[in-house]
C-alpha cells in the first residue's frame, strides 16, 4: 500500500491494548541467549524489529521456540556460531547490543543494515569496545556500519569510557554485553548521558537475569563479575511509546481512551508522556498496568518542555502541539536527529504541510499551530513514528493521507486498526 487515507476522525475513546514494548523485547532476547537455562517469554513484540533480532540470534546458533504460552530461548552464555552475516536493517535496538556482544564472542562477524542504519553512528560504541582490546573495522564510512567483528584479545576487569550525550544505547549495549568477560568491569559516561530511562531499562532487566548493576549518579557503572542466568518466564510490558498515540489522541479527540498493558508498575520513562499531557490541560488517570487519557476543560494548553528523557513519545506531543492555544517548545532532544530519520528535519516539514509554523534548532522544535489545519499528504521517511504521531492530525477535522503506512509494522503492525477501533467519524 502507498497511501492510506484517514478520514477525519470527530472524537476518541475506547480502549486499547498495547503491543509489546520493542526496548524491552530486544534487551530480553539478547539477555536470554546470553543466560544459561532457558526463557520463556510471554507477550513478547512481534514485529519488524523483534524478527530482526530472532533471526540474527538463530544465526548466531541459539535455539529459539514457538509455543502457546510465547517464545522460548535456549541460552548457552555464548553464541555457538563463530562466522556470520547479519543484515539488522535499520533496528537500533538490534545493532548496537549486537555490536557490543559480538565484539566479545571470539568470531568473525559482518553487521549491516539499510541505508539510513549505515548513516546512523555507532563509533563512540566501537571506540569504547576498543578501549577493551574488540577489533572493529568499518567497511564503509568511518564511524558508521556496516562493520567487520573480528576476534580480539578482550582485556577483562578494566575501565571502560563511552560518551553518552548522543544516544544511551551505546551504554545500554556496553553494560548488556560486558558480562561475557566474567570479569567486574567499571563502565563509565563521558558527558551528560541522554535518555535516562531507556538505561533504568536496561539495568533492571539485567537484574532479572542475575546481575545486580551499581551506579554512582549516572557517571559510573559498575558491573560485577557474574554471568546471566535464566529468570525462567518473563513477561514484556505493552508498549509505553506506542500507548502515548493513543493517550494523546483521548487527550485531543474527548475520550476516555485506556491503554491496557502498561501503567503506573511499568519500568518504561515513556509513561511520563502522560504527565506532559496533564500539563497540557489533560485528564489522566493511571493503574498498575493501565492508563486512561481525556479531554480537560478548555482544550489544550501550549507547553514548553525538556523531553530529553522521553524522545520518542516527545513526537507525540510534537503533533499534538498542533491542538494547543499557543506556540509549544520541545527542548533537549537532538537525539531525534540520528534515529530513523532525522525527526526535527522531519517534523518541522511535515507539521507545515499542515499549517504550523515550525522554528527548529540543533536539538529544539517550536510548533505554533495554524487557526486551521490544512488537509495534507504526510511523508513518514520510513519511519514507523512519523506515522503514528501524524496520524493524530486527523483529529482536527481533516483528512490525512499517511504515505507508506506499512512503515508502523516496525513495531506496531496493527496500529491503524487499533486507532479506527476508537475512532468515530464526522
């Protein structure tokens, strides 16, 4: 399909289940082929970026089952395959860990992706793999993938230094990974680290296999000599970046619109979208594994805000800014600019198809929404978020053409069904 059109949507509500988190799932996949024993997991994603990572661990030689009750993965603390190809198209969820892991597995390796996944930096993760003694090359531009894996001699027990002002994966990947040394192993963050929750994330999964990380502040990491061992059964919690579409859209479109799958217990920063919609005028409610959004009085109040720790449901609130009484700014997030797309570049471009003014800077956006949007055909740049928060502009009265839909099968497959399922025409 190279369109859908939505036509416009008179008001919300319903509920929702959300889908597996897609930050979760990866981390689980990857934990569990590196524990002994094996996982069961239930509710995990099922979507382009969770295949990805499936298919690179069965290459990797680590047993991975289907049952009723989920997914089963045989660990074996390492991958038994010592020479692979992996095309990890364009999951940075998949890549980066893969890198770190890899690096350490004694193996050759070949690691690419599509074309924006090679425009997308990964050296400040290879220098810090260096730091340990990991033999890294690039095979095409340097700082970027595809990259070549060879078998380095991995110095264990030492210091490790990586940036973190660029994107918090590079320190998720390196604290996932550095258990295969055996070894205690200091990690620590040069600059501000960005995206806080995402790394919470990654620590408590970690704690659900066996390793009890220590941190000072968010500078230093230790990691103790321990390898993973298999929790058993794990449950993924519904995806908090994706219930923030629909959150939003009870918060624009009336409501009562409930998320079912993640709440108030969730481990993911993404439930905090939920208090930017109740600066905004919102009304929230929230339960341990659910989360309810309507219309406040008044409509919505514009907002100035630091997102930095919630970047990719600060997009949401991007589109949503479009509903509100006056120019909204979103502060901190120039990780935006090496996701899938360069989301500010392409934020501010499609939200003027639609009649927002838009100034934009190295890491702020500043939305003024127009006295009436305008119809307009979106571009989604292969970026399944894109999609999804535009979406949302059909709330307004109009009619929206998404081009290339099928982008939200990155981590949502069903997502224009589940948004029709609440929505009621004109």
């Amino acid at each position: 399909m190279r369109y859908l059109d939505l036509d416009p949507i008179a008001r919300v509500a319903g509920s929702v289940k959300m889908p597996g988190s897609k930050s979760i799932s990866n981390r689980v996949l990857l934990l569990s082929a590196l524990a002994r024993g094996t996982t069961r997991v239930r509710d995990l994603l099922d979507a382009d970026d969770t295949r990805v990572m499936i298919e690179a661990l069965k290459r990797l030689g680590v047993e991975v089952a289907y049952s009723d009750g989920g997914v089963e993965i045989r660990g074996a603390g390492a991958f038994p395959v010592k020479d692979a190809d992996l095309a990890l198209g364009n999951a940075g969820t998949a890549f980066r860990p893969l890198t770190a892991a890899l690096a350490l597995a004694g193996g050759e390796y070949r690691l690419s992706g599509v074309p924006r996944m090679h425009e997308r930096p990964i050296g400040d993760l290879v220098d810090a793999l260096r730091q340990i003694g990991a033999r890294i090359e690039y095979s095409g531009k340097e700082g970027f993938p595809p990259l070549v894996v060879h078998a380095g001699r991995i110095r264990s027990g030492e210091k490790v230094r990586v940036r973190g002002d660029v994107s918090s994966q590079y320190l998720s990947a390196l604290l996932m990974a550095v258990p295969m040394t055996g070894a205690q192993t200091t990690i620590e963050v040069e600059g501000d680290l960005i995206s806080k929750p995402y790394v919470e994330i990654t620590v408590n999964l970690m704690r659900r296999f066996g390793i009890e990380v220590g941190r000072k502040g968010w500078s230093t990491f230790d990691v103790p000599a321990k390898r993973y061992s298999s929790p058993g059964e794990i449950r993924v919690e519904g995806d908090a970046s994706s219930a923030s579409y629909f959150l939003a859209a009870g918060a624009i479109g009336g409501g009562p619109v409930r998320v079912e799958g993640v709440g108030r217990g969730s481990i993911q920063g993404d439930i905090r979208f939920a208090e930017v919609l109740e600066r905004m005028g919102a009304s929230i409610a929230m339960g341990e594994n659910w989360i309810e959004a309507s219309a406040g009085g008044g409509g919505l109040k514009a907002v100035d805000a630091d997102l930095n720790h919630i970047p990719d449901a600060a997009m949401t609130a991007a589109v949503a800014a479009l509903f509100a009484q006056g120019p909204s700014t979103l502060r901190n997030i120039g990780s935006w600019r090496v996701k899938e797309t360069d989301r500010i570049a392409a934020m501010a471009s499609e939200l003027r198809k639609l009649g927002a003014a838009v100034e934009d800077g190295a890491d702020w956006i500043r939305v003024t929404p127009p006295a009436k949007l305008r119809p307009a055909a979106i571009d989604t740049y292969d970026d399944h978020r894109m999609a999804m928060a535009f979406s949302l502009a059909a709330l307004g009265g109009i009619r929206v053409r998404i081009n290339d839909p099928q982008c939200v099968a990155k981590t949502f497959p069903e997502y224009f069904d589940a948004l029709a399922g609440i929505s009621r025409g004109a």
